[in-house]
C-alpha cells in the first residue's frame, strides 16, 4: 500500500509543481505584456511632448507663416512656399452694438443649412430677439445643378420669412438684408461676393466651381419672390470673431476648434501687403488665416501622425488640423491602441477586430473615456465595449486606454494655444503696452465647448507663455452660434454702413 501512496503524493508534487510552472509562465507573459504597453505610453509620452521652449518656436513659425501669407497674392494658397492662405474678408466693419432693425442670416456648412433671423434695438436692447430653424439639404441635391440646390435653400429662406411674427418689425418699403455663412473654399471678391474654389463635405456640383455664389443665391431669392438681397458673405470663422465682437468690443480673433479648426482675426490694413485697395475708414481688415494648413519641423509629430497624414484624403496638407481638430483626435487614439494590441496585447491574445476600422472611434468617444469620473473607470470599459467589442477588461487595461487619451489630448491643446500665442505675436500683444489693452480671443466648436481637459489645459498653457501681467489681460472666451448670429450682425453693420453713406452730407 505504501507504494501507491507514494507515486500518488509524487504524482500530486509533480502535477502542483506544473501548475506553478504554468502560473508563473502566465505572470512572467502578463509582466512583459505590461512592460511593452508601457513602453509604448512611455514612447509616446515622449514623442508627444510639447514643452514650453518648443511651444514659443512653434508660434514663432506661426508668426512667421502669417507674414508669409498676407504677403501672397495668390488667393488659393498655391504659392508652394506658402502654407497659410491669410485670406482678405473684406470686412473692415465690425458690429458696434449701434446696429437697429430686423436681419437674416443663412448658414451653409455642410449637409445642413440654418436660417435665422435677429432684431437688433441698438445699444440699449441688443438682441431683443432671435429664431433660426435646421434644413436637412436632400442627398441628391448634392450632386445635381446649382439651380436645384439653391432653388431648395430660396423656397426654406421664403418659408421661414413668412412665418415672421408680430415681435418682428421691418418698415414698409424696406429690403430684408440677409448675411450668408459658407463654409467652402471661396476666392472672396467684396463683402458680398465670391467664388467657390472647390466643394467639399460631399457636394459636387461641378458647374459652380468659380461661379459667384452670392450672385447665386441672390437670383434663387428673386426666383422665390422675396425682397431680400445678400449684405455679407463670410464663413464661420469670421461669423464668430463678428458675434464675439458685438458682445465684447475687445475680440480681436476667434477660432473654431470643433470637427476642423480655424482662426480669424483683426489686423492693420496698412500692415498687408497683398492689400492694394483703398485703405477702409476703420483702418482694419478682418483676416481667415486657414490656419489648419499650418506645419513646422516644430511640430511634435509621431508614426501615427504621419500615418494618419499618408492615408488621408489630403496627404501632406492640414497637418496642424490633424493634431488638434475633433476629425482626427480620436482616430489617432486608435492608431495608438491597435500597436499597443499588437505588439503588447493590450485587450488580450487576438486584436479586437473592430479596432482596425479606421475613425471608428471618434473624439467624442474619446473625450467621455478620457473624462470619466467613475473610480474603476466603469464609463471607459462600457465604451470599450459599445464601439470596439472589447469585453471584460479590466482596471489596468482601461487606465492605460485613458492614459492614451490624455496624452493625444495634452499635445492638441498645448498646440492650439500655441497658435493662439502665434497670433498674439504677430499682433504684438503678447506684451504689455503702455495701454495695459485687454485681448479677448473668442472660441467656438465641440471640442473647445465640451472637452473640459482640453479647454482648462489650453487655456493654462497659454496663461503659461503669456509672460507677466500681460497673461492676466488675455481672455478666453466661449462664443456660441457665431457662424449664424454673427452674420446677421455683419448684415446688419454693412447694411448700416450703406446707410450712412447715403445720408452723409
């Protein structure tokens, strides 16, 4: 008996030593796991890293291409040296708060269109009130004549003016002024008047490349009946700078950080040399820098960016765009976690299939990982497995996929009040002058307005290179709706303008 007993309690030590063997093969393959994900966070840190010195040389080259721009004549930016188009508005005229009277405005920013109308009371009731309705633009209307479309866009404009209610005054006789927001390529050729360089966001309506789109628009009015004419052409950068302007005298840019990004702002006209008009009454002109096409060997570009860029639809172009805009935050998290399941099997032993499908996972998913309060971080693992399937993960795995967020948010922040700094640079109010003048730099768009990590760390970084008391005068806004209200405003402070001229003696 004492035979058997001994091969089993051998057999038990044998078998119990295999186990451990196993376990500990398993430890060792979870520790090495761990060390390459964190070899590559720790890789990306680095890569990532946008340090104030790197910061200063990025604005200088902000700067520089500013200068570069506003001293090009070529209107769409083909000038090869040239990466910031630095287009002439010519809106020279700001809303003062003065402007009285019922305006329009019309939004065309994709596949959607917004109208709207204001009534203004001058300085003592502002905005005394507002209405706009959303138009869904019918796919097909995309593609076909520009008559159809603007035909469809004149019959909503014409509808929503018959709905005017009694709280809305305009006297008889006089012509409704209708501010036009257009999001697309434009060769501007006056306040009211423009070219379409190219369509984008889906339209190709080939036979209105180079067609004056005001001019289109105002027939489709005439078509529909309506007395009502195009005051101001703008896009919705300038809308913005023109909403922020109205309600704070001391905007001088706005920028829109939302699916792209943009940034507008006040200059001298005298100071632009591819100005050659006369120079305006007010002495300023409002310029849409395009500041998306920015790059610099400053730039802390890492194998994902240049991925990204490669395999984009507009490869080698809109490289500032690509590291700070909501288009592509989120796909560069993406980018990120996929190398991270390959080469440390970050969500386990196979690639979860969903994490190679390019933008699946947007900047909204990953503004409400990354902001998740929740102490086992429960909000992220949901996600994780809503849009990429990832199921079971645990703390560990979560906190890294947050990590990654924050990283890829810190450098788009950093980098967007960089270039905020730039402008400020080129203005040179990012010293203190002799005025102690106040800089209010207005900000639009879903990532600014709903990502807090990013706003509070653009905002501080900022604060950072703002160098002394000059940092304390420098305000970040929050400008809502400046591409619809803004335009009205600017219909109505041109509209104005014509005015005055008329009855000036």
């Amino acid at each position: 008996m004492r035979k058997p007993a001994v091969v089993a309690a051998a057999t038990a030590v044998l078998a119990a030593a295999a186990a451990a063997a196993v376990l500990a093969r398993q430890r060792l393959r979870e520790v090495k796991r761990w060390a390459r994900a964190g070899a590559v966070l720790q890789d990306l840190e680095a890569r990532c890293a946008a340090p104030a010195e790197r910061l200063r040389q990025v604005a200088d080259a902000m700067a520089a291409e500013m200068r570069a721009g506003l001293a090009s004549d070529d209107p769409e930016g083909g000038d090869g040296g040239v990466l910031l188009k630095m287009l002439v508005t010519y809106v020279d005229s700001l809303p003062s708060g003065d402007e009285k009277g019922l305006f329009y405005a019309l939004d065309l920013g994709g596949t959607n269109f917004r109208v709207l109308r204001v009534q203004l009371g001058g300085q003592e009731q502002r905005i005394i009130k507002q209405e706009s309705k959303g138009v869904s633009i019918p796919r097909h209307l995309m593609s076909g004549g520009a008559d159809e479309l603007f035909d469809f866009i004149g019959a909503a404009l014409a509808k929503f003016v018959a709905s005017e209610g009694e709280d809305y005054h305009i006297p008889e006789g006089v012509q409704r002024q209708l501010g036009f927001t257009f999001s697309f390529p434009v060769k501007q050729t006056s306040i009211a008047s423009g070219t379409l360089i190219k369509w984008t966001k889906g339209f190709t309506i080939d036979e209105m490349v180079g067609m004056d789109v005001v001019a289109e628009l105002n027939k489709a009015i005439k078509r529909q009946g309506l007395d009502m004419k195009v005051t101001a052409l703008v896009n919705d950068t300038v809308g913005t700078l023109a909403a922020a302007k109205y309600a704070d005298n001391d905007a001088i840019a706005a920028v829109i950080l939302g699916t792209g990004t943009n940034a507008a702002y006040i200059d001298h006209a005298q100071t632009i040399p591819k100005w050659h008009g006369p120079l305006p009454m007010s002495g300023d002109m409002v310029i849409n820098m395009e500041w998306g096409n920015f790059r610099s060997s400053h730039l802390p570009l890492t194998e994902f960016d240049h991925a990204l860029d490669a395999e984009s639809l507009n490869p080698g172009e809109q490289i500032y765009e690509k590291l700070i805009s909501g288009m592509y935050m989120g796909e560069i998290v993406r980018r990120i976690l996929l190398k991270m399941a390959q080469e440390a099997s970050l969500f386990g032993d196979d690639v979860p299939q969903k994490l190679e499908i390019p933008y699946i996972l947007s900047t909204l998913h990953m503004l409400i990982m990354h902001q998740d309060t929740t102490p086992d971080l429960q909000t992220a693992g949901i996600k994780l497995k809503e849009i990429l399937g990832i199921q079971n993960t645990c703390y560990k795995t979560r906190k890294v996929v947050v990590d990654v967020c924050e990283v890829v948010a810190r450098r788009g922040a950093r980098l967007a009040a960089a270039g905020i700094y730039g402008i400020l640079k080129k203005l040179g109010r990012d010293t203190v002058g002799p005025d102690e003048q106040r800089t209010v730099i207005a900000v639009d768009g879903g990532v600014y307005k709903y990502y807090t990590f990013f706003a509070k760390c653009m905002e501080s970084t900022l604060r950072d290179l703002l160098v002394g008391e000059v940092a304390s005068s420098v305000v970040i806004k929050l400008a809502e709706d400046g591409s619809g209200t803004g335009a009205a405003l600017l219909a109505a402070a041109y509209f104005q303008c014509l005015q005055d001229d008329l009855f000036s003696p």
